[in-house]
C-alpha cells in the first residue's frame, strides 16, 4: 500500500497535470532569436512560460486551435510545430518543406494549412496529428513549374484561398470532402501576388502586386465574377522597393465602411472605401507604414514603421482621419496585438528586448515584459476569428 | 508518512483538479426547467456537464470572463451566478435584487453589471468576488421614483449603457474609476424602452419603443449629437402587443452594411441601410419572428418565429434577400447560437426536450443532446466580443 502511494505521491510530483484554467486571456509572442515562444496572459499581463526548439522563427505566424489550447507556429524552415500553451510544451513537429511562410486554419479546426516557397504548394495536415492529409503542389504554365505560394487564409465552407507568386495566379481550395480536395483557378490575375488578406467576414480576398500598381479582388461570394483589378494607383512608389519593405496587408484596418491601408514606399496611410473600392483619402505620417491595425472598436487606427522610424507608433482616430497620439516605444517596434475588446495594446519592441502594453484609452504604459528579440504577438481569441 | 500519503491520495480523490483542457470550445445552455445549466464543447458537439441551483432561470442570459472560464448568469428572480466552467461547479452566488433582466461584462473584465426591474437601477459588482462596487438606483423625476431598467450592454471605455423603462431615459455609466461611477443622462428619448443592443463595433446603441413606433438611437462616439429617433415605421403594428411577444433586439442581424431586424408584430423581417438608418427592405417569412440572427460571415441570417410558428426556422441569403432553407426543428426553437466562425448553429428545442447542432453548410443535422426546457444557449466566444 505504502508503496503504490509513494508511487502515486512521485507520479503526481513528476507529471504535474497542466494547470487548469480558462485559455481566453492566453496568448504567446516569437523570440526570433531563441527559436522559442513567451506564454503570456492578458488578465493580469504577465509571462507564464517559454517553449523552445521552434526552430528558424522569422516571419513566424500562428493560428490557434478552436479549443485554444494549442498554437500552430509557422517557421520559415519549414517547420510546423504544435505548443500546448497549456502545459507550455511542443506537443508535436513537422519539418514539412524547405521554406514556407504562414499557414491558416480550417473553419472547423480540423485541418492546418501551410503555404511553402520551396517546394512550392501548400500541404494540409490533421490539426490533432500534424499528419498529412492533402499535398497541394502549385504547379503552372506548360512546363509545369511549381510557384512559391503566398497569402494563404481559410474562409467559410473549409476553404484555403492562396496566391502564387510566380504564376500570378489566386487559388481556391474547398477541403470540403478531405479525401477529394477541390481547386479552382484563377489566372493572369496580375503580376507577382506578394501578401494577401481576406476581409473579417471572409468574402473579400484581395493580393497586393509587387509585378505593377493596383491590387487583386477576389469576391468569394461571387466566384463567377472572377478576379478585379481595384485601386490602380496602389502601388510600388516610385522606386521599385525591395520586397522585405513591402507592407503586411494582413495589418489592414477595417472601421465601419473604411479601410486604412499602408502606402507603398510613401509616408501615407491610404483610406478606402469599401462600398465601391476607390481612394477615399490619404493621411500623412511619420514614415513608412508597415502594420496598419484598428482597435477592436474601429475608433483608433495604430501604425507602425520600417526603418528608419520603428521606433514611433502613431495612432489614427478614424472618424476625425487625424493623428491623435504619438508614442515612442523604442528602437524595433515589429508588432502589435489588441486584447480582443480593445481596451489595451502589446507592442514587441525587438532591439529593446521587451514587450509592452498600453492601455488604448489612457496611452499610458501598463507593464513591460523582457523578451529576447520579440517579433510576432498573437492571442488566442485568434481561434474564434474567420481568415486569420 | 503513510498518514500523510493517505491524506494526500484522499484530497486528491475528493478534490480533483478541474481538467486542464482549454476552454475556447466551450459552452452552455439554460435549462429553466431545473435551474440548471448544461455544459457544452463544439468540437464534438457533446454534453460534458451540469450545474444546478441557479434559482429562476426564465429569461436567463449569460456573459463569460475574459479568460473563459467562468459564466456569469442572470436570472429572473435577481439571482447573479458565477460558475466555474471547468470544474462544473457554481463558484459564487448573490441574489442582488427582487427582479432582474440581464446583464453585461466590463470592457477589461473587472465588472460585472446586472440590471434591475425591482427595485429599479443597476448594480455592479466585482466579477472575481462578486463583491457590490457601485449601486445605480435608477431615479427619475420629481418624486424620485425609481424605473425598471433594461437593455443593459457594455461599451469601449469601461462603459454600461442601459435604458429605463419608466422614465424614458438612456443613460451611459462610465466605471472607468471604480469609485466614482459617472452617469450620462438622456431624457425623453421616446415611450418606454424595453428592449436595446449596440452594435458590434460599440458605436451605436438602439432601443426599441414599446410606447410609440420608432427606435432610439444614441451614436457613442458623438455624445453631444444626443438621441435620435430612427425607423417611424418601426412599430408595434396595428394591434397593440403584450410585452412578452416583443422580439429580442440582441438579435439583431448585421452583414455588410444591411441590418436584419425583427419587425413586430408583422410576419416579416426588415432590411435596415446602416448608413442612413432607414428601412431598405422588408422579406416575408413564416410568422412573427423572434431572433433574427447573422451566420458570423453574415452570408445567412437565421430566424426563428412566436407561437403558433415556432417549430420553424428560416434561413435568408442576404445577397439574395431569399429564403433559401426552411427547417422544422421541432415545437418550440427558443434560440440559437452559432460556432465562432459559423459553420455549425446550436439550437435550443424546448418542447421536444433537446438541443441540436446544424451544419450551416448542407443544413444536415449533426446531433441532438437531450435537455430539460432548453432556452438560451451561449458560447466562450462571446468573452471577446463588444456588447454582449
């Protein structure tokens, strides 16, 4: 007897059971340099935990199980790795291609899908076992040559829409049936797709265009209309930029029929109209932009800045289209994460080693949290949200 | 040693750590028949758990913490539940009033807010003890008389917004200074409010009129616009109609720029342009609609009806403006509640003893949990959402 508890007694020191508690307030940030994640919590904004061995993070991303418990990161090696942000574990890992960049998940949870440069497709695993279940290779023209694979995102009916870059081409995938998965294609849609977003509700698909000016809408409502060439005068500036200064579009704003947009290669913040795609207006800043993101509540615009300016944040009211407030974090501000009713703002400050939050409200400064060259910040109300 | 073990095993045996599980898939609905909820997770559509003891559950309403583990349930007879999702177990219970209706949850998750019938006014409290914070008699007029208060929602800033059945009135009550609650106050706003929401941005807040045609609307982000009515035609109809078959304004459908609303007593549905609030449509349908309810994409509007039509549901395309689909669930669908990205609805049957769960895709009905009087159905989800 005494030795089956003492067995007990040690099994329960030895495999403590993950803390139970909500994952609502949960979420993580990249620690490019560690190849690690920060668990934090937004309740109290603190860090819980590190995870390590996640391989080359940058440009990593991450998607959340509908349950959110777990978070799939994606690396640029290539790797697929699943954390327990319960437990703080890597629960499992999968160096699926040579070098990929963003995945998405599947409006049912079931699948995960990551797009790959190299070689280029986009593979669908099983969310539970990071088994493969579908191998989309992005083959085009008579030679077949494969395209690396850009802006992928999950919409409504458990489909994955992408974008190849080299084929400039946007493509529709309906993993309905998992066995039978279904493609459609859309082509000559403008050259070199480089970054795409959907919009929230996940009707509107649209590729920023590296190749030319303009950009490529995609109605998923009305798949027969094909693709448009909306905002002609959305382009590359006057120089042709290098890609790594390129804007992230999944950064857009959206606030009641508005959408703020960074400018390419200019200090602009770009306002569209959503009711009819057009130009609405441009509002100056102070350098530029390279996330553009609304509060929550759509009130406030926040938007940060390539060198030499990631320093500074500026904040947009969206009804006055003026610039409310300006901050300066420190030197290296890659991203921002709301709290998902908006009421505070994570902020990595990477060459500063710390992530900060602010209160959206009060712009005061609540906490700072030491990280190891933070980039990416995601939490889990992710899980719940469609096209992310 | 072998008195502690044994006192160790014991604990752990009487005291099982709640599962760590996470908690974004989960939820609950009202059984108003044995004061109890049943709690629920949307990956496999299966029941886990109840918890019983809430008091008068009729008109029950819940609203989550932002960590997703604990519900926050109004009840009819004043009765404020905290329970424990995890562990399935009621951790916190006051009765706060004689006669309440609904509630509401600060923008950070401190508050918890519960409005009142009897006696009339607001109570907050704190959401980890339950604690009383501030108490908001609603008095008006010369003879201070206290009005029933209703439509109670959250707002960005730390706000509750509410109305006041008796006296005409909305007021906006700012918690950002927990000790200093500052009221708002907007008079003769139109005959007896019963009913509100906000939109889901927290911008607009719209009550409906039971003592005249109209709606109240008071823009947040311009408070010194004031209230404003909308909707003339927005009535009663021709008969006037016991309180008890007004429809729920909560359910308020929103895709695009097109609100779906209710009418009353009419066997339609309205079609409202959100930017100029006028009426844009009118869609006839089965019978006296109750809640008219967006798929998160927006792409359906569900709806289900009063007696004598209340084993019907239809489903409208908002592209179309068409029914596409009508179901018949079964004698007395009271709600409905959609999976966070909408590809699965949850519907609560009351007179069939059951609640079942609908793919949204094929209308293929997934499964059906038995229950005792189901009513309202609530998801984890809505811990991160504006105005819920």
């Amino acid at each position: 007897m005494r030795g089956i508890l003492l067995s007990f007694l040690a099994f329960m020191l030895l495999n403590p059971a993950a803390a139970a508690r909500g994952t609502g307030d949960l979420g993580l940030f990249i620690e490019r340099a560690s190849s690690s994640v920060q668990i934090v919590e937004t309740s109290g904004n603190t860090s819980i935990a590190s995870v390590d061995g996640l391989g080359d993070l940058s440009h990593a991303s991450v998607v959340y199980s509908r349950d959110a418990r777990y978070a799939y990161v994606f690396g640029r090696d290539g790797g697929l790795s699943k954390v327990d942000i319960l437990d703080a574990k890597l629960s499992g890992r999968t160096l699926q291609s040579g070098n990929s960049i963003g995945g998405a998940i599947s409006q049912d949870g079931r699948l995960v899908a990551v797009s790959n440069y190299k070689p280029g497709g986009v593979k669908v695993f099983n969310a539970d076992t990071l088994e493969l279940v579908a191998d989309i290779p992005a083959t085009y023209g008579s030679n077949q040559q494969r395209s690396k694979v850009i802006g992928l995102v999950d919409a409504p009916g458990h489909k994955f829409v992408f974008s190849l870059w080299d084929a400039d081409e946007i493509w529709v995938l309906d993993m309905s049936q998992q066995t039978r998965p279904e493609i459609q294609k859309f082509k000559a849609i403008g050259r070199n797709p480089y970054d795409a977003l959907i919009t929230s509700d996940g009707r509107y698909y649209i590729a920023g265009l590296f190749g030319e000016d303009g950009m490529a809408l995609l109605d998923l409502w009305n798949l027969a209309a094909g693709v448009k060439r909306i905002l002609p005068n959305y382009g590359r500036g006057e120089q042709k930029l290098p890609v790594y200064k390129m804007p992230h579009l999944e950064g857009w704003a959206v606030a009641g029929d508005l959408a703020f947009v960074p400018a390419v290669g200019r200090h602009e913040v770009l306002v569209i109209n959503m009711r009819d795609w057009q130009e609405a207006g441009r509002i100056k800043v102070h350098g530029q932009p390279i996330f553009v993101m609304a509060r929550p509540d759509g009130r406030q615009v926040w938007v940060n800045f390539a060198l030499p300016d990631n320093d500074t944040i500026q904040v947009i009211d969206t009804q006055s289209l003026e610039i409310v407030r300006q901050l300066k974090p420190g030197k290296g501000v890659l991203h921002m994460e709301f709290e998902p009713r908006g009421e505070e703002v994570w902020l990595s400050v990477r060459d500063e080693g710390r992530v900060e939050v602010y209160d959206t409200h009060t712009f005061e400064r609540k906490t700072s949290i030491p990280a190891s060259k933070p980039s990416g910040i995601f939490f889990t109300a992710r899980a719940h949200r469609i096209g992310l």
